[in-house]
C-alpha cells in the first residue's frame, strides 16, 4: 500500500520558489511514467532526515515554437529512453503572448498533474494551487475558469487577485497594434499583425516587451478559458467551488513599486503633480477629480511635505495594486444565508484559531421594532417582516449611553476593541453558529446578558464565535434599553419602567420562535451574564413573564438580591430627574411627555447630570 500525499503546484510568475539549504546525494532515481522514464536526484534538506526526490523539467506540452505560437498548447509526445530530469528548464517569453496563452499553459500543467502525478506518490484528488503576486492572480483566474474545473481542490493566492484591474487587457487590439507599430508591422488587420509578430526573433520579442509601459500584457475575456471579465464572473458567482484563502501584508510591494513608476530622485520626496498621471494608470476613477481630491486628502492630507507626499504615495499605490483588489475579491465571496420566518439574513464566515469548525454569524438581527418615537418609554413591540436578503455583516449600535466610557475603559485595558456608535434603535442580537443554513440540528443555546450596571455595554463588544466552535452550541448576544431610557419609571401607568428588563423577555421570545432556523434548539437555552447581565438572569428567574423562556441560568458577579438593585420610590426619583433636567414635575404625564420630546443628545444629557 502505498501513501499519497497532497500535491501543491506553485504557479510563481515574477518569482521563482527554489529548494534551500539543501544538499544532492549520489545517483538519482529512475521513475516510469507513460511518456517515458525520467531520471531524477535524490536531495536532502539541512536538518531533516527525509530524502526527497526531485524530478526538474519535465515536458507537459509541446515546445510553443513555430506554428505552435500564439495556440493553445498542445499534448507533450512521449520519448525514447531515459530522460535528463536533472536541470532546471529555460525560462521563455511565452507568458507574455497574449490570448491567456500563459494561462492556458497552467491548465495543460494541472491537467498533466492529473493524469501523471500518482507516478510520483501524490493524489490527483488532492491538488492545492499556490501562487504570489501575479501567480496569486493567476490562482484566482483558475477558480474563475471553467477550464480548470475539477484540476485542483484548494486554492491559495497570495499578493495578487483577479479583481486587480491592470490583470486584465480591457483592449487587447490596442494592445496588439501597440506591438505591431513597435515590432514595424502592418497594423492594418489583425491578421497581418499577428502572421508579423510570429516571424519575430526571441530577441526581438523579449526587445519589444521592454519597451512597453508597465503593465504589458494581462489575462483577455477570451470566451474560453474567461468567459466573462473577472468581476462579472465574481458576482454571478461563476467560480469553481474550491476552499480559497487569500491575504495581504502590510505596505504591500510598496517599497518596489515606487521603483517602477516614479520619476527619478523620488528617494528625496514627490510632488502631487507627479503622482496623478501613475494613478490614473492604475485607477481610472481617479481621473474624476471629485474623487481624486477625496482620496488625495485621506492619503496625503494637506501638507506641502514632499517627503510625506512620497511616503502617502507609496502606501496609496500599495492598497490600489494589492490591497483593495483582495479586499474586493474577499467581498465577492459572500457569507452564508439563512431564511426564517421574518426575512432571509446574510452573514459571515468565522474562523477560530485550533479548530476546524467554521462559524457563522450573524449581526445587527432585530428582534423587536425601533424603540423609537411613540415607542420611547414603551414595551417592546414584535418586529415587522422584511423583503430580500438583510445584511447581517455589521455590529448594531449600541443602546444609547455615553460611549467615550467604553472607549476609555477599552484603552485603559489596552483591548482594541472596536466601539460602535450609540442609538435608540439598538433592539438587535448576534447569533453565532456552527450550524450551516438549511442543516438540521438541534444544538443548545447560550444567550449572553452583558453588564454594565444597566448604564452601559452592548452585545457589540462581545465575541460568540469561540464558545460556538469549541462548544457546539448556538450563541446569541442579546441588548436591551439601558439607563434613563431603559429603566426609568414614574411607578404608574405613565411609565412604569423595566423597559430593558422586557427587552431581554422579547429578545428570548424571538429565540423561541426562531433559533430553530440556525440549528439552535428551543427547548435547551441557557441565559448567563455577567455583573448587571447576572442581575438580569436572576430577575427573568423571578419572573412570570419569562417563564418557559429558557432551561437554565448561569448569574456570574451579580444577582436581584442586592439591595440598591429595586428602587424603593420610583416617583420620587422620577420627580428629582425631572427637575434636573429642566422639566415640570407636577405630575407623571407632565414629566413622560417632557421626555418623549427630548433629542438622543438631551437624554444622554440628562443621563449624565442624574
């Protein structure tokens, strides 16, 4: 029985990967494949034990010479006794043919890899395609193709994306012609362009390639290997379902880019005169100048620095040439939808660090309607039905309260934790689950309560997706109403307060009629929370109305049994807030209607002065 191993195919276009520190051991082994014997070398790396065989040149296509230019590649022939495989082959021009001839290329070496790497110990059911810079780029074309259907099951891209506009020739016929008018060709037809260019020398090829502007040649919608440019192919979701990772790094080619297209003595600064004409190479919607401005000043501000313009202009010109593009591509990758009974919600894929589950999440869920206007001081009413697929990507806001706390808290622990903005209209959950849309799965559920002395904090904050993964369970991060307007109260029928209390009781009926659609199982919810979160989880215990709601409790740092928790005279303090905060006290209505009127602004206001 024989073991075989995954196999990695580096497409590198600008960089050649290599073995390192590695040393050759005598002879070399003879394999049999169904083109001909190869005769290769035994290595070893420095360190390691392991002998790898390496197996260097080896014919996947005939020699695109002669006739065989400017075509599709075609079949290699099989060869008499044992072939060199010792020797790095020669690097050609070819690649910068155009009509995706390079791109054609990969595929003839993905679909030789199939039908001959098993020779070699390795499972043709298990290929990854990797790739950096315009190997990254040309990894995300393979997902694009129909032609490399099924040639390969993981892709990883590196540096590079197919949703970098200079990857693509929008023009190939300007192109062309560009290349016959330098190559002295007839450029009267394309057929006389092309018959010219095919008796040119590889001297006066690699000759002419010099002489055109960067970027030369990219990747043409040629109705075969790309049937459709990139981002239409992209948004349709026309793509091979394969596991993608792509990723960027910091100031990304920035230090090299500047070397290309900058003019000389850039090192002791830059003008903005000389940064428009390299962008709008690269960025056409640069050439509004509405927006040029806008990103200008992001980048470069308002400082005659010419050292700060070149370093604004190195990070600019890294995040147009790699950083949107992946950032973009990642977009069109879009996260997983779930349909309930309200609406359908799209949210996103979550990875966590030790485990292979993948989490999905689901942000911003409404769960009661804004409590907002007539609805201010008011029970929470059941949310309405929405049309289309709702975003679920974003954190909601944060119940109304006064953020700058959170802000210093978080620096103060040195969390970088992002802090969203405040609103009334913060009736919304996060769900967090393992479960995939449509799976059948009855998980249990964890719903979390967050402290913050019934003043401050939001489900925002917080982070379900390790306690999902690890625990195979649905988590749902719930908010409620806080301070003034979550828990202010004339004790009668005026306002009669705990709006947040019953917040949480809507928030755990929406669990019960819902949860089902993200694999959560209604009659297994567990509430916990900590500080004022343990207060709530213990005052819902005493409380009818939450009574069938959940299973089990879990009170961390908090519980109803302390004694400033239940306001002794409601009115009392309600009259006390009402002079404060400039309104007539006389009695309840008097005082709810003052309020009812109040801007966000004035209740955060009054919040801070009671």
């Amino acid at each position: 029985m024989t073991m075989r191993g995954s196999v990695l195919i580096s497409l590198c276009i600008l960089i050649q990967l290599c073995l390192q520190n590695t040393v050759k051991a005598e002879d070399g082994p003879v394999l049999q494949t169904k083109y001909g014997a190869l005769k290769g070398e035994y290595m070893k790396a420095k360190g390691k034990d392991t002998v790898v065989h390496s197996y260097l040149g080896i014919p996947f296509a005939k020699p695109p010479v002669g006739p065989l230019r400017f075509s599709p590649p075609q079949p290699a022939e099989k060869w008499a006794g044992v072939r060199d495989a010792t020797k790095q082959p020669l690097i050609t021009g070819d690649e910068h043919a155009p009509g995706n001839y390079g791109l054609l290329d990969q595929v003839a070496a993905l679909q030789w890899v199939q039908e001959n790497i098993h020779s070699f110990g390795g499972d043709p059911g298990l290929v990854t395609i990797f790739g950096e810079s315009s190997g990254g780029v040309s990894v995300s074309l393979h997902v694009l193709s129909p032609l490399s259907a099924n040639l390969f099951h993981h892709a990883i891209a590196e540096s590079g994306t197919a949703a970098l506009d200079v990857t693509s020739n929008p023009n190939p016929l300007a192109l062309a012609q560009a290349v016959g008018n330098l190559s002295g060709c007839d450029i009267s037809s394309t057929k006389k362009i092309a018959d010219c260019v095919m008796q040119l020398t590889e001297d006066d090829i690699l000759k002419i390639t010099m002489e055109l502007p960067i970027p030369h040649f990219g990747a043409t919608v040629d109705g075969r290997f790309l049937p459709k440019p990139a981002a239409e192919l992209f948004e349709s979701h026309e793509f091979n379902k394969v596991p993608l990772i792509t990723g960027i790094t910091d100031d990304e080619w920035g230090f090299t880019l500047t070397n290309f297209f900058t003019p000389p003595g850039w090192v002791d600064g830059m003008d903005i005169e000389q940064i428009m004409p390299v962008l709008t190479r690269f960025t056409p919607t640069l050439r509004d100048e509405s927006v040029a401005e806008l990103v200008l000043n992001e980048y470069l501000g308002a400082s005659p620095d010419r050292i700060k313009i070149r370093d604004g202009f190195r990070e600019m010109s890294a995040d147009f040439m790699f950083n949107i593009p992946a950032r973009n591509m990642a977009n069109y990758h879009k996260g997983p939808v779930v349909h309930t009974k309200l609406g359908s919600l799209r949210g996103a894929f979550l990875t966590v660090k030790g485990r292979d589950t993948i989490v999905n999440s689901y942000l911003g869920v409404p769960f009661a309607k804004p409590p907002v206007g007539p609805l201010r001081l008011a029970r929470p009413q059941p949310v309405e039905k929405w049309d289309g697929v709702r975003d679920a990507t974003k954190q909601p806001p944060m119940c109304l309260q006064d953020r700058q706390v959170s802000v210093v808290e978080f620096e103060f622990l040195a969390m970088d934790v992002e802090i969203p903005e405040v609103s009334e209209d913060c009736l919304y959950l996060n769900i967090y689950t393992p479960v995939k849309p449509g799976e059948e799965a009855k998980l249990p559920v964890m719903v979390w309560i967050y402290g913050g002395g019934l003043s401050l904090g939001s489900a925002s904050v917080y982070d379900g997706s390790v306690l999902s993964a690890y625990q195979d369970v649905v988590v749902v991060l719930i908010q409620y109403r806080l301070g003034l307007l979550g828990f202010f109260s004339t004790g009668d029928e005026h306002a009669p307060g705990n709006y947040g209390f019953l917040d949480q009781v809507a928030a755990l009926q929406w669990i019960q009629e819902n949860i089902h659609s993200f694999g959560g199982d209604p009659g297994s919810v567990t509430i916990f929370g900590e500080s004022a979160g343990g207060m709530s989880v213990s005052t819902l215990i005493l409380s009818p109305l939450a009574s069938g709601l959940f299973h089990r409790a879990i009170a961390e740092s908090g519980t109803a049994f302390w004694d400033g928790f239940v306001m002794g005279n409601p009115l009392l303090r309600a009259q006390n807030t009402a002079k404060l905060c400039k309104c007539d006290s006389s009695s309840s209505s008097e005082i709810v209607d003052c309020i009812m009127r109040w801007s966000e602004e004035e209740v955060l206001e009054c919040s801070n002065q009671v």
